[in-house]
C-alpha cells in the first residue's frame, strides 16, 4: 500500500522557524495516529536551507564548538542546543537539509533501518551526480572514501530524534556549502574526519533545485513502496 508522504520546499528559513514547523507537524501526526484526526494518516519530508548555525545534539559535547560567542558573530552564525541525536554540526546556505515527518510504524520501521533506507536514498541521489559514496562503519551519514582512513571524508550528516514513533529533524546534504565553516567545529564530533560537498567533489556548482528534485524523488520512491 502506498503511503502518503506530502514533501514541502520550505526555500532559505532560520533554524528556530523551521524546528517550530516540525513541533507543529509532529504534534499532527501523533494526533493521527491516536485517532484524533483524519484517516488517511499523512507524513511529511521537508527540505530547506538554512543561514549559518551550529546545532548541538542532546548527547554531543559543546567542547565540539571551537569558536566562542563573540568570534560566531564575526562569521555571522547561530548556536542551538537540539534535542535530536548526533553531536555538532553546521547549517548554511548551499546545503540540502532535509527533515522527515515520517509515522515509521506505518513504513513497519525501526530506526537503524529508517536510517540505513535514507542513507541508501542519499547514495542512490549522488550516484546520479556520478559521486561514488558509502557508509563508515560505526557512524551515521554519508562518506566518500570510507575505506581508505586518510581520505574519509563526509558528505552527508545524519541525526534524528524519535517521538511515539514519529522521526523530526534529518540530514544536511553539502551541495554548494561554503566548508570554511566546518573549521569552526569537530563535525559530528570527529577530530579526524574531513567534510565534503558535492561541488567540491565535481568541480562545479550544482543547481539546488536540481538536487532537491532528484532526493525528493528517490526518498518518496524508497519509503512510499514501503
């Protein structure tokens, strides 16, 4: 049976305004799901771009954070504490981030394979931008080169937070991101790891549009024929 996943393009919004709008839509699902609104049960993927911010998971160290408060200002970026897992990582514009809404005991999901099926998607989308990708072994997102330890390097990061079942919050897709801002933090609390974007790794910078497209397609597709 297919499931209803409606994908809305939220364009450039603040950190805070876009983790209000998944509150709102999580508290809709759950009331779905306990019977207190419409039937035909619904979940949402939502992409975005954000200004500059540094999110800190619930279990991450702040000590990840290698810039104070007034040197962030100079860079014109934001700090919030999140309540998702994973430890720090950084938003900006040029990069794809993307928040399910996904009810994942309709899709008969736990959440390693919830993970693994929006890893699967991600690589799937970078493979048409003909970027070989994977996943390293004992950490979330997804990597180039996992297996060759002086290359590794991130592409894509992923931490989520689950409630009565319902996924909020997502991954953060380097398209056209300005990686001088990955100097500031340990990404996902790795000293020894490098991040990477699609534009680094071709050599030319992608149309956002384009890529959304072809993520949104490949997520709607993996998850709707579950």
């Amino acid at each position: 049976m297919e499931k209803t996943i409606i994908y809305r393009d939220l364009g450039i919004i603040g950190y805070q305004e876009a983790w209000d709008y998944q509150e709102k839509l999580l508290q809709e699902v759950i009331g779905q799901k306990i019977g207190k609104s419409i039937p035909d049960a619904s979940n949402y993927l939502l992409f975005c771009e954000h200004p500059h911010v540094y999110t800190l998971g619930k279990n991450g160290s702040e000590d990840n954070l290698l810039i104070n408060q007034v040197q962030m200002q100079a860079v014109n970026a934001t700090f919030f504490h999140t309540n998702r897992g994973g430890d720090i990582t950084y938003h900006g514009p040029g990069q794809l981030v993307g928040y399910p809404i996904f009810d994942l005991e309709q899709f008969s999901l736990g959440v390693k394979r919830y993970i693994f099926l929006m890893e699967e998607a991600i690589i799937h989308t970078l493979a048409m931008l003909d970027i070989t990708s994977e996943r390293l072994a004992g950490a979330t997102g997804v990597w180039l080169d996992a297996t060759k330890p002086h290359l590794t390097r991130k592409i894509c990061a992923i931490g989520v937070r689950v409630s009565r079942g319902i996924t909020m919050h997502g991954f953060a897709l380097n398209v056209n991101t300005d990686l001088n801002y990955f100097n500031y933090i340990n990404p996902c609390g790795f000293t020894d790891k490098k991040v990477t974007s699609i534009a680094k790794e071709t050599g030319k910078s992608y149309d956002m549009a384009l890529v959304k497209d072809k993520l949104s397609e490949q997520i709607i597709s993996t998850f709707g024929s579950l």
